[in-house]
C-alpha cells in the first residue's frame, strides 16, 4: 500500500480533527481523579467529540465497542472503559481518534491519578520524551528508520522496554494507513519522509519485558509480567521544515 500525501485541503481537514482531539484530551485530563470510572471519561469523550461535528474514531472500529481506550497500570494500550474507578496510584493512558468531515486525528496520553511513585513518574516523562526525540527526525529527506532508532535507543537507555506487538501508521482518511512506523531499530531504511506525508507516531513503553498478552475481551493488551506501560501519541504532519503536530 502506498503512502499517501496530502494537499492543502486534506491538512486542513486533519487540522480540525487533530484539534477535536486535542482538546478532547484536556477536557479528560481536568476529569481524571480519584473514584472516576473509565466509562465515565468514555462519556465526555464522546459528547465532546460529537459536540464539535465530529465522529468518534475509535467507536465501532473492527468491533471496538467504546469511544477512548483507556488502559490502566498493566494494560498497554486498547483497554475498555468500564466501571472501574480509578484509584490514588493508578496510570492510566488514554487515546483519543476522532473523524472529522472524513478525516483523522489520533493522539494518545498517560496520566497519574492522585499520588503516584517515581518509577511511574519516569515512565511517563520517558515515553512523553521519546516521541519528541524522534519527532527530531520527521524531516522532509530523512528515512522513517532514524524515527524509529531515535526512539528506541531513548527509551531503553532510560531503562525501560519497547512494545515490539503495536506501532504507529500513517493516517488521513482512514485511521491507519502507511507506512507502519515501529518504535524500534527496522530491517531496512523504511520510505523517505515527504512533505505531506501525515504520521500517527506512538511510543508504547513498558517497566519490564516487552511482551504482552491479550485478554479474553479481545482487546485489552497487558504486559506480561504485570509492570505499568505508558502510551503517548500525536499526528503529525511532514513539512519542508519543522514537523507540525496536528494534535496539541
């Protein structure tokens, strides 16, 4: 499949979207607290989303049933909105799609409920800062690979291990389209970035190994060993000079 650039009308377009969810976003970050359940948050996300024209990405996609993923500790990413309550203590990452007049945006967060320790701390600023390292990289000329590298070598030099079973992807009209975007070292170079190209960059990040399993729900992915994950995402459009984020 190829990738596809998008003319000035398209990134307008991308430009609303990724503005619905960026303030979608810090609508739920001023949510987030003690005893607040995850389908709660589903519910704001969902009626602000509407509210401004748009559709939710995520809700009906291959099934999914709810609006946001909101994954909490050991849940890396596609986590259910349910009735639980979340707890002092608790990291939760939340990640946002929503259509808007055809077109994308795509972004994700992971914040900390309450009180929270160091370690979990770290994990967040760490997944939050490796995707700025491999922003760096989002030129024009430059080959998806030195992304990817960029975001690797940051993450585990801080200690912590990369989701090898998710990546990021192109994005526009359909929520995941090339070229797939690995948060790890590829086999080859990957395509040459072009200006136009829009790409949903999203480092997964685990305290422990970089395996998972799904649960029986279908969705929900877990790390393995029961240690925290953090999520954190934008959409980002390719540009003759600095990258632009359609999602802050």
């Amino acid at each position: 499949m190829s990738i596809t650039v998008k003319n000035n009308e398209q990134i307008k377009l991308m430009r609303l979207a990724g503005e619905i969810v960026a303030r979608t976003h810090e609508i739920l970050e001023k949510e987030i607290r003690i005893g607040i359940t995850t389908l709660e948050l589903d519910k704001i996300a969902e009626e602000y989303i509407k509210s401004r024209g748009a559709v939710p990405s995520f809700l009906g996609y291959a099934g999914y049933p709810a609006t946001i993923n909101a994954s909490v500790n050991d849940e890396i990413v596609h986590g259910i909105p349910s009735l639980r309550k979340l707890k002092n203590g608790d990291i939760i990452g939340i990640d946002v799609g929503a259509c808007y007049n055809g077109y994308h945006g795509d972004a994700a967060r992971t914040h900390g409920v309450g009180i929270i320790t160091e370690e979990n701390k770290k994990l967040i600023q760490v997944t939050r800062e490796s995707f700025f390292k491999g922003l760096e990289f989002v030129k024009a000329g430059n080959h998806l690979n030195e992304v990817c590298i960029a975001i690797q070598s940051y993450i585990e030099k801080n200690g912590f291990a990369v989701v090898r079973d998710y990546v990021g992807h192109g994005i526009g009209k359909n929520l995941h389209e090339s070229p797939q975007i690995p948060n790890y070292k590829m086999k080859s170079r990957g395509p040459k970035l072009q200006k136009g190209m829009v790409l949903a960059i999203e480092p997964m990040v685990n305290v422990g190994t970089f395996e998972l399993t799904v649960l029986d729900d279908g969705w929900t992915s877990v790390t393995l060993d029961g240690k925290n994950s953090a999520h954190y995402e934008n959409t980002v459009l390719v540009t003759d000079g600095e990258p632009e984020l359609l999602t802050i």
